[in-house]
C-alpha cells in the first residue's frame, strides 16, 4: 500500500479514535482488508494500546447467511456477542470500524430478516449503543475503498482506475494529501465546528423551519436545554475523538414530539440491499404517519424501517451541511451513508444523541421526559439541496435564517 494508506492508519489511531496507553482497542474491519487492519494494529500498540481486539467481516458470508441459514436464527441472538460488547463497553474499551462493502451486496436478500434479527439484537447491546450514543466511550468509523463500490461510483472505467478514484476521493474528504499533516489539517477542521457550533448555540433556538422546492415544508420544534455539536467529541474520561471520518455535519435533537409537516428526501436510503431513490415522510406531533414513494416494494421497505420499534417512528437527529461543502462540491453520489450525509443536510428517525444539558447522565426516561426520541435504531436520510431554506425562530418569536439557498447565513 502507497504512503497515504500509512498515513490514514495513523490518522485514525491518534485522531479518529485517539486510542489511549493501557486502552482496550476493538477493530471491525472486512477480512479482505487485513493488510490495511495490520497497519492500525500495528499504530494502535505504538500508541500504547493494552489489547487490540479484532472483529472480523464478510459481505459475503453476511448475504449467505441471510439467504440461507435456518429462519429461526433471526428471532434469536447470540449471547456472548452481545456479552461482549456490553462488557468491552462497560471497561472503557474504544471501538472502530473500517467499512468497505458493496452497496449492491445484499441484493435478493429477504429484508425482514434483517428486520427481525435487529429487533433481538438491538436491546441485547443495550449498553453498548447507550454507551455509544451518549459518546461515554471512544467509538470512529472510517472507510476503506471496495471493487464493487468503485465500480458503482464510476461506471464504465476500469476496475484499477476506478479503485484509485475511490481511495482518492476518500483521501480527499480525509484531508490527506502526499506532503501534508493530516492532524494539523483536522485540527484547524474542528476549530471551524467550534466556531459554527457557538453561533447556534448562542441563538438558543425554540424551532426550525425548513422549506424547498421539492416539497419539503417541515417545522421542527427543539428541546429545552438542547445544544449543537460537530467535529469530535469528547469521552466520560475526556478524551477527544472523531465519531466519524470524514465529517461535515453540525447536529443536535429534535424533540420528540415537537415536529410536524412533510419532508422530501434528496439522495438515495440505502437499506437491506436496496437503494430508494426518492421518497417523503408526513410527520405529525413527531410521529411518521405516511410515507410516499413510486415503488410499492420500496415503501414496503421504509415502512419496516420505521417499524423496528416505536421510536423508530419518530425523528432523533437534526444536521446541518452545507450545500457548498468539500463533499458535496465533489457532486459525486458515494451510495454509504458515511459519506453521503457529508454532503447533504440531513435528519436520522430512531434514537437521539443526548444533546441537551446533563443528557449524557440522564436515564432513558428521563431523556423521553426531556423530549428525546429512544430506539435501537438510527437511520439517516439526506434533505439538503440547493435551494433549501431554514428558518430559525427564538423564544421570543424573532425569525434568523440559518440557511439561505442550501448554505449557512451566517
């Protein structure tokens, strides 16, 4: 592997996931990507790592699975999976995930399986995604470039060069180039969140309105207390990481109940091996009571989705991007959602990060009372395009626009 897979490894050991001397490190990555897993094993014990622990995947081994183990599989889960996350968790163990996988791969697949192996899985790892949610451990997800997904980004070109249009299109929205310091470059990137994530913050909003010309027409009530973040974060112990690389997004919780109107989806939702181009949700007192798409099948699909649980139902995550972003101005479709909602403004249904004052110490019905939504899922969907306007209005009914033809106003 050239230099920049070096780099990269590096980068997301001592900046993405800022793993600490005499920290439990756990690693998912695809086993076709061992050599690159290598290279962060290897970052990680230099950085002082007491375990590095590795979770190996397999797209392929996950379709076969899905298309033919015995059904009953999918109602159950396996214990000292979920024991173990827990338990890592629980000992302040810092996680991360390298994806790389073909959008494409579980074409065919019965998506009510997957469906129903979430509904046991999820309250299974309770502690684990609570853990995660409300940002008490260190936790980065990164992304490596895939044969298929090459070829579905750049149709037409060979596989070789379409390879390295991917990896150079990660490295760029990774901020790594042949002669520069990775670390400099994200950290004058997080100085940019702070200053962005203050303005809101000073607003102290009491709602959002957010209207374009495909339709959407939403309002958005936020919660008492609530508060914008983006860049990294910062663990129980104080230890600052990135929870996504590459990452654009300013986000914070809607409340549950607080959101009304209709909203119009603006890049594909891939899910279970599907990609849903188009679609809209009506969303009432917070509840998702209708959704529209072209494809019967597809509408299928989202109504599962949203069906996991109750919360599923309900929105958990409001963000902000730039329509002129570095992403975005790739005007590239990157069909993962890591990238893709860095490049669009974007809302998630399912659970909400704990972005009110004292969230993170809250139970989860003191986080319901407070008006975040609870699921054991989180699914993004993009909304941002090139003339969306948001419309910011205070206790005292004052309006500010926030965003102006798909960027900030300010």
């Amino acid at each position: 592997m050239d230099m920049r897979y070096e780099k990269y490894a590096k980068l997301l050991i001592s900046v993405g996931i800022n793993v600490q001397p005499g920290q439990t490190l756990v690693i998912r990555c695809p086993v076709d990507k061992a050599a690159f897993a290598r290279m962060l094993v290897s970052e990680a014990y230099k950085a002082g790592a007491r375990e590095v622990i590795m979770r190996w995947g397999d797209q392929f081994i996950a379709r076969e699975t899905y298309l033919h183990a015995a059904d009953e599989i999918f109602d159950t889960y396996r214990p000292w999976d979920a024991d173990m996350l827990n338990t890592l968790a629980r000992e302040d163990a810092a996680f991360l995930s390298v994806i790389s996988s073909d959008p494409d791969g579980m074409n065919g697949v019965d998506h009510t399986r997957m469906m129903r192996e979430s509904r046991v899985f999820g309250p299974a790892v309770a502690e684990y995604r609570e853990a995660q949610m409300a940002d008490r451990i260190q936790w980065c997800i990164a992304a490596l470039p895939e044969k298929n997904w090459a070829k579905k980004m750049f149709p037409g070109v060979p596989e070789d060069e379409a390879m390295e249009k991917l990896a150079e299109a990660i490295f760029s929205t990774m901020r790594i180039t042949a002669d520069n310091d990775p670390a400099e470059a994200w950290r004058r990137h997080n100085e940019n969140f702070s200053s962005r994530t203050a303005k809101l913050n000073a607003l102290d909003l009491k709602s959002l309105r957010y209207t374009n010309s495909l339709g959407t027409d939403l309002t958005i009530e936020l919660p008492e207390g609530h508060y914008w973040e983006g860049g990294s974060s910062k663990s129980a112990r104080g230890v600052v990481f990135f929870p996504n690389m590459p990452t654009e997004e300013i986000f914070t919780a809607p409340k549950r109940d607080g959101v009304n109107g209709r909203v119009v989806s603006t890049k594909p939702f891939l899910t279970g091996g599907e990609i849903i181009d188009k679609f809209a949700f009506t969303i009432e007192n917070g509840r998702i009571v209708k959704v529209e798409t072209d494809d019967p099948k597809h509408r299928k699909m989202l109504e599962d989705e949203i069906s996991v649980d109750e919360g599923a139902r309900y929105l958990g995550e409001v963000a902000l991007v730039p329509y002129d972003s570095p992403i975005s101005n790739m005007d590239a479709l990157f069909y993962d959602t890591l990238f893709d909602e860095n490049a669009s403004c974007h809302l998630a249904f399912g659970a909400s990060y704990p972005t009110i004052r004292g969230g993170a110490d809250m139970t989860e019905a003191q986080r319901l009372e407070a008006g975040l939504n609870q699921s054991i899922t989180h699914e993004d969907f993009m909304v941002g395009s090139a003339d969306l306007n948001i419309t910011g209005v205070t206790h005292d009914g004052r309006e500010i626009p926030v965003f102006v033809n798909g960027n900030f106003a300010f």
